[in-house]
C-alpha cells in the first residue's frame, strides 16, 4: 500500500461512514413524506425523535432534501480523496479537502442548533452526521498536514502550532454540542402533566383552560388518523386556501411525530367560500371549495392525507388541472378522481362538515376542537403540545 493511500483511508472510511448514514436519511425522509402515519426505528421519545427533525422545514434546502445534499457532498469528498492518490496535485486536492470538510463542519453546527434549539429534539442519526463531520474534519487536517509536512524540517514546529488550533475547535464544538443537548433534553424537554405546564408556562395554562368547551360529534367515518383509543382528539376544521391552516398543518405534524399514539385527528372542511359554505357571506378562498371536494374525491382512493399534505403544501396552485395533476403525481385512478370533482356526494359532504361547523359558531380558521376545548388560530408546535398535554392529564 503506498504511502499515499495509507494517508486517505481514515478519511475516506469516514466518509463512506456518513455516505451511509445520509442514504438511511434519505429513506426515512421519504417515508415520512409519503406515508403520514409512519414512525421511524428513531422516533424514541419526545426529546428523541428523527421524525420532527425529517419532517420539519429544516430538512430540505433549495427544493431538495438536506440528506440528498448530503450525499453528493460524501461523494465528492470521495472523489477529492481518490484525485488525491491518482492525481499530482496532492497537496492542492487535500486543502480542498480540508475546505470542505469545514464547510460540512459549520453546517452540521447550524443543524445541531437548529435541532437543539429551535425544534427541541434529537436526531440520533444526524447526530451521528455531527460526529462524523467532526471526524471527517480530523482527518482531513491530518492529512493536508502530513502532505504539506513531508519532508521538512519544521514539521514538528507546525505540527504544535496546528494541533493547539484543531483541539481549541473541537473544544469549543462540544462545549456548544453539549450546551444543546441540555437545552434539548432539559429545558426545552415535553411537559409530561399539567403541574408542571403551570410553572412553566402560566400565561398559557390559564388561557387554555378559559376556552369554551363544547359537545362535538366524533365520525369515526370521516378523514381520521390515530387510534381510536387515544387520550386526546383534536377535530379540526380548516380551509385548503387558509396560510394559518397550512401553519397549523405544520405544528400538528410535529405533534403527532412527538406524541406517537396519544393523539387521534379527526379532519373536517370549513372552505371560507359561500359556494360551498352558507355560514361565509363572500368567497374569502374562492377555490378552497373544490380543493375540499378534491380531497374528498382523494378520500375514496384512500389517500386523503397524503393529497391533504400536497394541497397544503402547494397552496397556489389549487385551480381545477392542478388538483388533477396533485391526483396523477399520487398514483389516483386520474378518471375517476375528475368525474369525482363534480358529483354530489363529495360536494354534500364538504357542505355537511361546514354546517356542522357553523353549528359549533366557527367563524374563522382553523379552528380545533381538542377534547371538546374550542381553539381559535394557529397554535405553533410548542403551545399545541402544551395544550395536549393538558387534555390528557385533565380528562
């Protein structure tokens, strides 16, 4: 084995390493994304949980998903690794190396911090992503060093002066990395009962309890996800045209991947459009009732949720070809789904969910029944947990 190739293998194993873990990555985003009711081998707890991270915002960058930039990132950092025994520009090939490497170190700090810090979770898998970064970073600056080094006399003056800089660094990226994790599993941890959402958050824990109660009907026929045995059921009434709908959508999907089993969903439609909805005076969301009645006409094939997270997701393109085109990239029989679009059974049963609504004095949207508490608005992630939290302890 020649000298060369010797220098590369820590780094090159390194990143085969995180070329793996991307790929496993890249399959869990996928799945989450297609199939609302998958949990992943990492969603552990709370505070432990992959799926939040996967399923956030977070986890795509310019249209693709960050794991998939991960994986082009391994690969080049390979290629670069193998240019470095086959090429004569070593020396140059290994800065660029280390460069990278850098890169992927600052970046996986951003992550983290995001991860610690504004989701308030764990990703056991891109925290092993971390951990590879700071040791793809290692490897690098060791082997940049012994090419430039080789040979020279001051190797062991630089070599010092060097390695005081990597371990500073690496100190400082585990002070921070466990800064987070406390935050993460600490304070920022799941409430586990009322007593303790009080103390933490008291403004909160009086509001909650001083929304109006009501008797909601539950339909077990209609849109639902969860177990019917669950502590906690939220009905929730929205509009596919409402930008706080599609907030909510997203604080709810985290929920669900950190509350596992303890919450049961039941959707209803409320189009703020009178041509389906009496209760609203004008056509607020002029094509929100079609794309409830695309929903339902999804609903018969069996993929509500999936066609509900594509309206939400593409809020602006919800005329009449486009719910079509949403049907065809789900895989819908195409045919059936459009005659769908104009018969009278889908149509009555947008119009039955929104004179159920306007029977409970909905308004507004969204709007949530959680175990028969009237929640108007968008609650973000953090509050929506504390008011499950809440249901559950106090039923």
């Amino acid at each position: 084995m020649s000298e060369r190739v010797k220098r590369i293998v820590p780094a090159a194993l390194i990143a085969m390493i995180g070329l793996g873990i991307s790929a496993v990555i890249q399959v869990v985003h996928g799945r989450l994304a297609a199939d609302v009711n998958y949990l992943s081998f990492c969603n552990v707890s709370a505070s432990v949980n992959c799926d939040v991270v996967l399923s956030s915002r977070y986890a795509s960058l310019a249209g693709l998903p960050v794991s998939t930039w991960a994986i082009l990132y391994y690969l080049l950092t390979f290629g670069m690794l193998t240019g470095i025994v086959l090429a004569n520009r070593a020396t140059t090939l290994a800065t660029l190396v280390l460069g990278a490497a850098t890169w992927g170190l600052l970046f996986s700090f951003y992550m983290a911090m995001v991860a610690f810090f504004v989701l308030r979770t764990i990703c056991l898998m891109c925290s092993a992503l971390y951990l590879v970064s700071i040791g793809l970073f290692l490897a690098a600056w060791h082997l940049r060093r012994g090419l430039r080094l080789a040979g020279r006399r001051e190797a062991a003056a630089r070599a010092g002066q060097e390695r005081w800089v990597f371990v500073s660094g690496v100190v400082a990226a585990v002070v921070l990395l466990g800064v987070g994790s406390w935050e993460a599993l600490g304070r920022g941890a799941t409430p586990t009962d009322a007593a303790e959402i009080k103390r933490r958050h008291p403004d909160f824990y009086r509001w909650y309890l001083s929304q109006p109660l009501a008797e909601v009907p539950l339909d077990a026929s209609r849109n639902v996800r969860g177990s019917a045995d669950a502590p906690v059921t939220i009905v929730e009434f929205s509009d596919f045209e409402c930008g706080h709908c599609a907030a909510f959508h997203e604080s709810l999907d985290a929920v669900l991947r950190r509350m596992g089993t303890s919450v049961r969903v039941e959707f209803r439609h409320f189009p703020l459009d009178n041509a389906c909805n009496p209760k609203v005076a004008a056509p607020v969301h002029p094509s929100a009732c079609l794309a409830a009645v695309a929903a339902e006409c999804a609903a018969e094939q069996g993929k509500f949720w999936q066609y509900h997270n594509l309206l939400f997701a593409n809020q602006r393109e919800l005329g009449r070809e486009l719910l079509i085109q949403h049907a065809t990239r789900l895989g819908m029989d195409v045919a059936r789904f459009t005659e769908c679009l104009s018969s009278a059974a889908a149509q009555a049963r947008v119009r039955d969910d929104a004179a159920e609504g306007a029977r409970l004095g909905i308004d507004s949207t969204p709007t949530v029944f959680i175990n028969g508490r009237k929640i108007k608005g968008a609650l973000e992630a953090e509050l929506l947990t504390n008011a499950v939290v809440l249901a559950k302890t106090s039923r």
